[in-house]
C-alpha cells in the first residue's frame, strides 16, 4: 500500500513507527519516538509502549532495525513507494509522474498522535510539492518539444493538485489551444479564473488573461456538425498530433526569436503536396499566436483566379483586425484602399484619392503596403504566411520582394510554403524563391516524408490502440505504400474505412478490424494516392457528387448562395450538402467559403470530368457570379468571372469582365496584369469597335507600363538632319 514498506502486517503504531523511520534517516531518541506517537499518555506508558513496538519491529526486519538503550534506526533501506518516488524523482522524472503521489501516507493516520499526525502531513505536503515541480517541469518540457498534448495532459495532472496555480493553468490553456482544441481552451481559462474569483477574489496573471484574448479572437476552425450516416459516421476524424518535425518547428522558433529581437526573416517551407506543409505552418502559427505575435495568411490557387495582388489582399484583410492597424498616417491607409476597399468602412474618414493613378506613383503603393505592415509590426511583432506560394500572382510576388525588402529590419517573418515541381522555370515564384533563398536571414525547410516509427506514432494515436505492438505492421505497410507522406496515409486509411476494412469501437473509440474484410484483398493498398481519392468521390450519392464538381472547379472557393444558383436548389440545401462534403473531410469551410480539402483533392476531383461537363460548370459559375454581382450581393473579382467565362465559352460575359479586370488592374499599378487581361480581352472581343477599344487600352497602358518617352533635354538631332559640310568632303581636291 502507498507509504508503506513491504513488511508483514502490523498494527497501526509500529507501522506509523516504521513509516518514521523510514523516511526520517538517522537515529531517534526514544523520549522522541515516544513522544511522536504516544505524546498523550504518561511518560512509563509511552516508553513501554514504544518498547513492544520496536519488538514487534524487530520481528518484522531482523538486523535492518538497529536497536540501542536510547536510540532506534533503520539501518539499510526497505522496499517503499516514498522511496522508489524519491529515487525516481532524481533520476527519471517521467517514472516518478506515474506515482500515485496524493495517496502517500494518507492511510497512516494514527488516533490520539497529534505530533504524528503532524509529522506526517508535512511529509505528505513536500512530497506533493516534489511531484508538482515534476508534473510542472514535465509540462514545460513538453511544451518546449511541441507535444502539445503531452503537456496538457501534465498541466492538467497539476493543477488538480495545485488548482490555483496560474502557470499551471496557463500552460494547460496555452496547449490545448495549440493542440487545436480552442474551445477546451477557452473553458480552462473561464473555469480556472471562476475558481480563482471564488476562493482568492484575485484574477488571472495578466499574461494569462491576454492568451485567453488572443485565443477568443482568433476564429479557429468551425467544428463540424454531428455526422448521421454511412462510414464516414463512425470512422475516425483522422486528425492526428503533429509527429516528427522538432527540429523543423526549431528553425521556425529560432527565426521567430529573431524577429522578436527586432528584425525581419524569411524561412521557406519546401515539399511535395501532402508532406505537411501547411500543417508545419499552421502548429508555428499557433504557437506564435499565443506568443504574442500578430499572425497574417494568404493562400495560392491553383487555377489562377487573380485578383491583382490576390494574397497580399488577404493578408491585408488580416491586418484589419490586428492591433496597430490605426497608427498607419491616413494618406497611406487611402493608397491601401485601392486593394482592400473594407479599408474605407473601417476608417470612413480617409482622404479620397484621385483615379486613375499615374504610373510614376506606382511606388505609393508598394510603399503604403509596407507602411501599413509597420505600423502593424511596431504594436507587436507579425508573422506573415503564405501558403501555396508557388500559385501566387506575378504581381504579388514582385510586391512580397520589395516588402521583404523594404521591411528587412522590420519585426515580421515572412513564412511561405512551396512546392517547387508546382513552378514553371520561369514562373513569378520561382523567381521570388531564388531571390528570397539569398536572403542572409532566410531559412530553406525541406519537409521530406515521415518515417514508419512517425506512422506509427499517426496511427497509435488516431486509432487509440492499446496493445503495444499494435498497428505496427499496417505502419510499415502504409509507409511502405506511401513513402511516408501523410496526405497520401490519411486518404488510405479512410479507404480502408469506406471499405469497411476497418472500423472503430463505439465506446473506446479504437481501431478493429471490420467485420467483413470482404472485397478483392490486397487491391486498397496498392492503390495510388489519386485512385484512393477518387474511389471515394465515385462512391458519393449523386447531389453530393455534383456540389463537389462545382467546389472544385471553383477552385478559389465558392459561396452556398452561387452552389444554390448552379445546382438550382435552396441556399440551405446547397449549404447542407457542402456541409455533408465537410463531413467526409473532402471539402472544408472557413468563413462561408467553400474549397476543396487539400488541394490534391481538387486535382482528382478536376481530373475526372470530361471537358464538356467542365466547360458547362465553368460556364454556369461564370454566369452565376455575373448574376450574384449585378444583383449587388456578394461580388467575385472580375478577373474570376471573366476566367470561368473564358473557360465555359460565355464570350461576351468574358469580353466585358476581363476588362474591368484589366481596368481594376490598372488602378492597383498592375500594368502586367492589365495587359495579360486586355490580352483575353482581345482574343474575346466581337466587332471592329470591340477590338478598337481594347487596342487603345492596350497601347496606353503599354505606355504606363515602360514605354517611356525621351525626354527633349536629351533628344539627339535625327539623322540625316546635319547639313553636309566642307570638310565632309574628304575626297583628292581638284586642281
Ligand atoms: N507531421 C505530421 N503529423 C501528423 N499529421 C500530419 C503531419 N504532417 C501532415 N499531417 C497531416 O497530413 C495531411 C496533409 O498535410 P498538409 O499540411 O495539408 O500537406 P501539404 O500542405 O504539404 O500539402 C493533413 O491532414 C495533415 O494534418
Ligand atoms: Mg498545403
């Protein structure tokens, strides 16, 4: 039992005896030892008392009690959980967590001893002191490791023994935020400074209280709605703890330590679709949330719905709710308006400024870009993520150059990820990653594939295996399979699901093997990443199938109402099976906009249509974005509508929407951009007036956009103009 050495059993005074002993090295006096436990009875009694008791003793350890006239001790060591905690503490804090600490001595409480009782509540109260700077020493160390889980688990373990301890509750908010539940999060912080309130009247540190902010105010994934029917219904949510990538997380850590000291830094986040790019991206993210940093994100699509300058817009939009956005001087919050409109509604004072814009302040721009990310950056320092880089914009590219220029002793970190077979030779990107690469604070992670251990760390814990051994060859298969990517893990376990291979137990949630393995054997692990995917897709119901084609032709994301428009259904109806997309983890949500899940997804679900069936969808969002504009609900970009037009054959919608692209172009200094869709507008126009006008457009802002006149300071006479003279002649004179 907890406290007590493995002797024979004895009453509750030698026991109480031993117990002292044992813990209080050294010898004792016997006017001590009888006073410790027989304090209340007259001198005689309590000495012949703790006489039959050092007998009994004696009995029970032989020599290891030595006994003189005025002392006891024990003399070598006895067999006890206090010690084997004590030992444990010194050597190996992760086995002395596992002791039941709370239990020590607590069933030695020995009647009518007060000085024992005494004793042994000290000794009680320092032990447990010893296993909280365990528990807390673990969960600090695991936060430092990034095993976000890990440390909620430790942090919670403390402050159930230490509940009003405010580190403890804030390593405990800190990591189950971080680990993704921000809920749980926010419900430790309420709890704990109700709890604090009620016993204390105190409240929570300040660092505290302001993680709580920052976590309220950063939107986390909506969670999902409860799942009805089909596999998916009881198949797991496949969402693992980030394994692997320490020493990755450390060089984002160590550029953040930099930026914190007040300058800016580059690291690029480089590999294969599916490796974990964005899930590497989004753990620091987090982490730097919660340190305090102010975090901004854009993303790049695929099929190149350009706006002008599309990713800097979204990381702008960010900006508009970060702290120090309002120490931006007006003139320059104006100049930003012409990218981000909003800007106007939340500083409805601005200063108009004058359309169109002259091609010599093409540099106010860039430059209120980056007075605005100043502004930000001195309230506190940001990081600024872009993910999918290699889909980005030309015109963002060479925009993020100069900020990262411009911005270079600036506290912001530039964070972007990449996967470089994504780039042509001679895309935007491409050239922005070899200039960025030169950086002298620029870091280059290269995320290889995880291997098998790292699988199997995936699958122990998203399948909550208990036996030891468990899942380690289906590890090894699916890594085998794989190469060790995650993306390409996840989407065969779900096959694995759908075919009812496996499942999971209701009340435990762990992992079994289906009832039925039943089907062709072998064929699922053999498939590719793409045939896993799109046999699901295959599988959908008809509606479901259909809403996912247009998502992923939409690409960019699409709203429920233009679902609603395509699908001629209900906004709730369209809502309801993107929803149900969602579930089946295909599609994801944020903020009313609906895309694809990763990326691959989008590339199998594209991959399966014939080019009528994607020339029709094209050309339904086209007219229906047209449509949803005109009727002043939720506008799509131009340059979007006039791509889906051109892509669905809708010539006159592409005709007129590529130029106010080109013309909103225009008026962000986009001159390249301008011309790329005065370009489609050509190739769409009908008639010689059509034509004309594009034409004109074309040779003004190729006028913009370098063609520069000289200057008459430096205008040479023509040739041809100088008279001939005399001495021109340099032929034999005639004599
Ligand atoms: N180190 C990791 N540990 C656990 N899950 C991971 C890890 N890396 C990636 N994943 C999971 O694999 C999937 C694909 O990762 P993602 O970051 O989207 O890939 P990428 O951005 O490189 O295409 C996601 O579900 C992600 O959560
Ligand atoms: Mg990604």
């Amino acid at each position: 039992m907890a406290g007590r050495p493995a002797v024979p059993p004895l009453g509750v005074k030698p026991l109480a005896l031993l117990a002292f002993l044992a813990l209080e090295h050294g010898p004792h006096s016997r006017e001590r030892l009888a006073a410790l436990l027989w304090g209340e009875h007259p001198d005689a009694a309590a000495r012949a008392s703790l006489r039959q008791a050092v007998m009994q003793l004696r009995d029970a350890l032989g020599d290891t009690l030595r006994v003189t006239r005025d002392a006891v001790e024990l003399a070598g060591p006895v067999d006890c959980d206090v010690h084997a905690f004590l030992r444990a503490a010194a050597e190996d804090p992760q086995a002395a967590s596992a002791f039941d600490v709370p239990r020590f001595l607590t069933d030695l409480s020995v009647r009518h001893s007060p000085a024992f009782d005494e004793w042994a509540s000290a000794k009680r109260e320092e032990l447990l002191r010893r296993y909280r700077e365990i528990l807390a020493a673990r969960a600090r160390e695991a936060m430092g490791r990034w095993q976000w889980r890990d440390a909620a688990t430790d942090a919670a373990r403390w402050l159930a023994w230490e509940p009003l301890a405010d580190e403890a509750a804030r390593l405990l908010v800190e990591a189950r935020y971080l680990a993704g539940d921000r809920t749980g999060a926010l419900a430790c912080f309420a709890e704990f400074r109700d709890r604090l309130q009620a016993e204390t009247g105190g409240t929570p540190s300040r660092a505290l209280v302001q993680l709580a902010r920052k976590i309220e105010t950063h939107q986390g994934a909506r969670p999902t709605r409860p799942i009805t029917d089909e596999w998916y219904t009881w198949a797991p949510a496949f969402e693992a703890g980030l394994v692997g990538r320490t020493a990755d997380l450390e060089i984002l850590k160590k550029a953040w330590r930099g930026v914190q000291r007040g300058s800016g830094r580059v690291v690029l986040i480089e590999g294969e679709a599916g490796v974990g790019k964005t899930r590497l991206a989004d753990e620091f993210l987090r982490w730097t949330l919660a340190e305090a940093g102010t975090v901004l994100r854009a993303h790049g699509y695929d099929a190149r719905a350009g706006v002008p300058y599309g990713p800097v817009v979204e990381v702008l939009r960010d900006a508009l709710e970060a702290p120090g956005l309002a120490g931006t001087d007006p003139q320059w919050l104006a100049e930003v308006a012409r990218l981000l409109p909003e800007i106007r509604q939340r500083f409805p004072g601005l200063p108009e400024i004058t359309p169109p814009p002259a091609p010599a302040e093409a540099w106010r721009l860039f430059e209120a870009v980056a007075q605005l990310l100043l502004a930000v950056a001195a309230e506190q320092p940001i990081a600024v993520a872009f993910d999918d880089l290699h889909w980005c914009d030309g015109d963002s590219c060479n925009l993020l150059h100069f900020l990262t220029r411009r911005l270079e002793d600036a506290p912001v970190l530039w964070c972007a990820t990449l996967t470089l077979g994504e780039l042509r030779r001679e895309a935007p990107a491409t050239r922005l990653c070899r200039a960025l690469r030169v950086k002298a604070r620029a870091a280059v992670i290269t995320l290889g594939p995880l291997g098998e251990q790292e699988i199997w760390r995936m699958i122990r814990e998203m399948g909550h295996v208990s036996a030891p051994t468990g899942g380690r060859r289906l590890a090894a298969r699916l890594h085998e399979v794989t190469g060790g990517n995650p993306f390409y893990v996840i989407e065969l376990l779900k096959t694995l699901f759908a075919r009812g291979w496996l499942t999971t137990d209701a009340a435990s949630g762990e992992w079994l093997v289906g009832p039925t393995p039943t089907g062709t054997a072998d064929i699922a692990m053999s498939l590719s990443v793409h045939d896993a995917i799109a046999e699901r897709i295959e599988s959908l119901p008809p509606d479901l199938h259909d809403v996912l084609l247009t998502i992923a032709v939409a690409d960019a994301g699409c709203w429920a109402s233009v679902l609603s428009h395509v699908h001629g259904i209900s906004r709730l109806r369209a809502a309801t099976l993107a929803d149900e997309l969602a579930e089946r983890r295909l599609v994801k949500e944020e903020e009313g906009v609906y895309r694809c899940a990763h990326p691959v997804i989008a590339r199998v679900v594209r991959g399966g249509l014939t080019t009528s069936r994607r020339h029709e969808l094209h050309r339904a969002i086209a007219v229906t974005l047209d449509h949803l504009a005109a009727e002043g609900g939720q506008a799509a970009p131009p340059s979007e509508i006039a791509r889906h037009a051109e892509a669905g054959g809708e010539r006159g919608l592409a005709y007129r929407q590529s130029r106010r692209a080109s013309d909103a172009a225009r008026q962000r200094y986009a001159y390249e951009e301008a011309l790329a869709w005065l370009d489609l507008a050509a190739a769409m126009a009908v008639g010689p007036e059509e034509s004309d006008a594009v034409n004109r457009l074309t040779a003004e802002i190729l006028g913009m956009a370098g063609w520069r006149e000289v200057p008459a300071s430096v205008r040479r006479p023509e040739p041809g103009h100088r008279e001939i003279e005399q001495q021109d002649l340099d032929l034999p004179v005639h004599s």
